[in-house]
C-alpha cells in the first residue's frame, strides 16, 4: 500500500488530536507508529495513554518544554535538531508503518530546523510509510509537497472566555 504525506495545520484545535487518532486506527489495522513531537516536552493524557496500551505506539518527545510562547532557547534548537537526526535514522530504517511529526510545522516557524531538511529526509521513505506532518504556520513548500492538507480554522472556542486548558480534553 502508497504511504501519503499529510499535514494539518491552521490556528484551530484539533491538529494533534488528529494524527493520535490515526495513530489509533493504525494500530487497531495492525500496523507500528513512531510519534516525534517537537517543540512538547511535558506528559500529555495521550502520551500516557499510548504508553499504557498501546505497545505498538513509540512517542519520542524532542522539546525540553513548550517554548511557544517564547522564543526558543539553543538548548531547544539543538534538542530539536537531535530529534530530527533521530527521525532521519527511523524513516531509512522503514520499521514503522506510520510516522507522526507533532509541532514540525512550528519547528520550521522557528527556525529548529528547515522544511528543505525535512522534504529530503521524506525522500527516503518506504513506499508504504504514511507522514502526518502538524502544527500552525505549515510552509507553502510542504503543502505543496504534501498528498492532503487539512486547515483547522478555529471559529469559537472556550479559551476566550478563560476557559483553561482541561485534563482529558487538552492536554
């Protein structure tokens, strides 16, 4: 089976709950994920999740913790760099069916490392090793290279009330 490059992105929510929810449907068909999330460095409920099991899910975490807001310091840069090094390695090694780059798209926006790097790494790729690709600010050059592209547009959300974010549903 074709593996396909996907990317969601845009300011709405629900970008990384979408690719864990294809990384769930992937394990229940059988097939071993590989999860790298870059700029996160703190436990999420779905990482417990995963961890508890669903074996056939590896989650690497490539973000010392969530510098979003901030400008990112060199220790995320270089943490960043590492982690897409790591991601190199486990895309020619092709044992995993579905690869998940969390927050790629804001490692670009800030300079972790740059799409170019990304799209050759993608170059060497099995035939049948799917790619989701997330985070805001996803560059014109991944969407153009990318089989489908998703745009979450947040339309209302809870947030601007002082809602705060919510175990179980955010984070």
């Amino acid at each position: 089976m074709k593996g396909y490059i996907h990317v969601y992105t845009g300011n709405g929510k629900g970008k990384t709950t979408a690719a864990f929810g294809l990384a769930l449907r992937a394990v229940g068909a059988g097939r071993k994920v590989f999860i790298a999330q870059f700029a996160k460095g703190q436990v999420y409920s779905e990482i417990e999740a995963a961890r508890r099991y669903l074996p056939d899910i590896t989650i690497r975490q490539y973000g010392l913790d969530c510098f979003i807001i901030n400008a990112p310091r060199q220790a995320d840069i270089d943490f960043g760099r590492r982690g897409l090094k790591e991601v190199h390695q486990i895309i020619r090694e092709g044992k995993f069916d579905m690869v998940i780059l969390d927050e790629a798209n804001i490692a670009f926006y800030y300079k972790l490392f740059t799409t170019e790097e990304l799209l050759e790494i993608l170059q060497e790729r099995k035939e049948g090793t799917e790619v989701i690709i997330t985070g805001r600010y996803a560059p014109p050059e991944l969407i153009e290279a990318a089989d489908l592209v998703t745009e979450m547009q947040e339309t209302k959300h809870y947030f601007s009330e002082g809602v705060q974010a919510r175990k179980g549903i955010e984070y």
